[in-house]
C-alpha cells in the first residue's frame, strides 16, 4: 500500500469550494499584498493565540529574523537555543551577525532542557529561543524564570506548533514574543511561505510592522533598515478559510497519534525496546499539555535499516533532523565537537517520523504499523 507521509490533496478536496471563492475574491480586489485580507489573518491569529497583537510576515524564517531585529540582536550578542530544530532558527542568528549557542534537549520531549540553559548564558548573552518541536512547547515556565533572573529576551519558535497549549496556555503566547510557519506542510499551512510574529507589546508591534516593509513609516521615510517581509493577500485569503479548520484538524492528529501508540503497543514493539513513541510529560502538569502533532516522531532500533524498507514499501517517512546543527559544517567555527551535546546526537541517529495527517484511514495505520513490525521480525526472527 503507497502511504504519503503528508496528503495535502486530501484537505484540499474538503475545502476546495471554500479555497477558490477566497482565491477569486483577492484576484477580483486585484489587492496582493498586505491589506485587509492580511489584516484579517492577523487579527485571527491574534485571537487564536491569545495574544494582543499579530504581524503577518514572508515566511517563518523571516519571522523569526524580524524578531531578533526588533529586539536589537545584532554583532558580538549570543543567543540560546536547540540544537536539534530545523536550520532557520541559527540561521537567523548568524544572519545578525550574533552567535547561536546551542544546549542540548530533553531526551523524552526532544525540546531545550531548560535545567542546561542557565550555565551557556555569559555576559553577552541577550535572548533564548526555545522550540515547540514536532507539535508540543517547550518546558516554558522554567525558561521564562531564567530569562527574567537574566534579564533575557524569549522568542518562542512556534513554526511547528500553532494551537499547542503548554499548562492551559497557547504556544507563541508566553514569551516576548512568538513566531508561526505557514509552509504548506505545517497545521496550518498556506499554498506558498508565510509567516506570523505574535506578541502583547504594542511597541514590539509597532516595530515589527514597520520593520517588515524596509524600516519604512510614513512611506518613503525610513527611520530604520529592515526588510522585505511583506505577507502576500493570497497566503491570508487561504490562511484564514483553513484556520476554521484548526482545531479539529490538530483533533484528528491527537486520535492517530493515540491510535498509533495503542497499535504499537498491541504488537509489542514498545515493550521490547525497539521503538519508543512520542510524549508529552513534563515533571508537574503534564495533563495541561496540549500536543498537535505537526509529527509523529519515533525512536527505532536500526533507524536507518527501517528507513530504508519504507522506501521498499513506498511509505512515506522522513528524518528529522539526521545532523544537529551543532555539527553542521557551516557551524565548524563555533567550535563544537561530536559528544558536545550528546542527547541531541542520539536522537538525531534514532528518530523517524511517520505519516500523520487527519484524513489518514484505518487500514493506512494498521499498514505503518504492520510495516514496521515486519521489518523488526525479520531482522530479530523469533524475537
């Protein structure tokens, strides 16, 4: 059986109607970008994520980006973060000429372990930037307790994570300020990049959207240099027909995720070590953690040996993350090692993630699952 690790055509065919008509209405206002469609966005995702303020922005990276400009992060500064999240999150750091110091994660959650942040801050620490990773937020209470006593700036990277709740609070919502991806393949994803910085601070609001069109207020004066971080009219139209959606997509995520351990469970895998499914447990109020499962992300004995029979098998899975940054060749000079950050390697030699998306059948389930009990018998016959 061929199973995508994504359908987006599946969503697609259920709101095709709604997606067009959103689509002609820009096309006949012939108004692309920013404007009253982005207007609306921002407003709704302000309210999604209980926050005051949203600013719709290109891409996750750029908000991420935009972020740090606005809270004057720039040359000599460091900044905290994970180092096993996708590439943007440094990048965006060392665009800034400002330096990523990564510490490593939580060996159940596989976000930043707040108790290893407050011995990589120094003197010329200025921010942390915590991820919601795989769908779930981050140990948050902790962190923001360190920043306060340090004086530091949060950015929480939400990219993965838009209606997540960490002890009954919404992801992008605690820190200084949040930041959303609306690529395609995200919760909630667009028909193109975008992106969104959300926050309760009026001033950091004011900054941002005036960073996002070149520093530019009114036009044509520029007090500042920014950048081209315009959202387009099209991107909201989408964003906000699918944003209805939201909850009761992340629902359908939450059951397969369940179904999958029960599944797992059942054939045993769990029990004889071989593969480890995904929690979300912190040491007190794990139940008020809500966890949407942008992935489903397993540990699995002979990781790459299984990858490998899901190709044969024409399953779809993908590898997040197979090199923490730390050890990206481009990051040689910040002088880390292999051993540096040891949890983040295993993990990063170890994790799988498998399809997950809300129109995903029962027979689909019992096949990832059948597939994967099916390779560990044959490499452990009689196990």
């Amino acid at each position: 059986m061929r199973i995508p690790l994504l359908d987006l055509k599946a969503q697609y065919a259920a709101i095709k109607d709604e997606v067009k008509k959103a689509l002609d209405d820009v096309l006949e206002s012939q108004h692309f970008i920013l404007g009253p469609k982005v207007e609306e966005l921002e407003k709704n995702i302000a309210a999604y994520s209980q926050t005051l303020c949203a600013v719709g922005v290109s891409s996750g990276t750029d908000a991420l980006l935009v972020s740090l400009m606005a809270l004057g992060i720039g040359p000599g500064d460091e900044v905290i973060t994970t180092p096993f999240t996708f590439f943007s999150t440094a990048g965006v750091i060392s665009r800034l000429c400002a330096r990523p110091v990564f510490v490593d994660i939580d060996p159940v959650t596989y976000n930043i372990d707040p108790a290893k942040i407050e011995r990589a801050i120094t003197r010329k620490t200025k921010a942390v930037i915590p991820i919601h990773l795989f769908g779930q937020c981050a140990d948050m209470d902790p962190i923001l307790e360190i920043a306060k006593k340090h004086s530091l700036h949060v950015i929480e990277d939400a990219a993965q994570s838009i209606g997540a709740e960490y002890r009954g609070r919404k992801a992008g919502s605690m820190g200084d300020l949040g930041i959303f991806s609306f690529f395609p393949s995200k919760n909630l994803g667009g028909i193109g990049d975008g992106g969104m910085v959300v926050m309760n601070d009026k001033g950091l609001y004011e900054k941002i959207k005036m960073l996002r069109v070149h520093g530019m207020g009114p036009k044509y004066y520029h007090r500042t240099v920014g950048g081209n971080f315009r959202l387009d009219a099209i991107q909201a139209a989408v964003l906000n027909v699918k944003l209805k959606y939201l909850d009761v997509w992340s629902q359908g995520r939450r059951d397969i995720a369940h179904d999958y351990d029960q599944k797992f469970q059942k054939v045993g895998l769990v029990d004889k070590g071989l593969i480890e499914t995904p929690k979300a447990v912190y040491k007190d109020g794990g139940d008020k953690n809500y966890h949407v499962f942008n992935q489903y992300t397993i540990r699995a004995k002979n990781r790459d040996a299984l990858a490998a029979f899901f190709k044969e098998k024409a399953i779809g899975m993908d590898i997040y993350y197979p090199v923490p940054l730390h050890l990206q060749g481009c990051y040689r000079n910040l002088g880390y090692k292999k051993g540096d950050l040891p949890i983040a390697e295993e993990t990063a030699s170890s994790v799988l993630s498998l399809p997950i998306y809300p129109e995903l059948t029962a027979d689909e389930k019992d096949c990832v699952v059948g597939t994967i009990a099916e390779f560990y018998a044959k490499i452990n016959p009689g196990r």
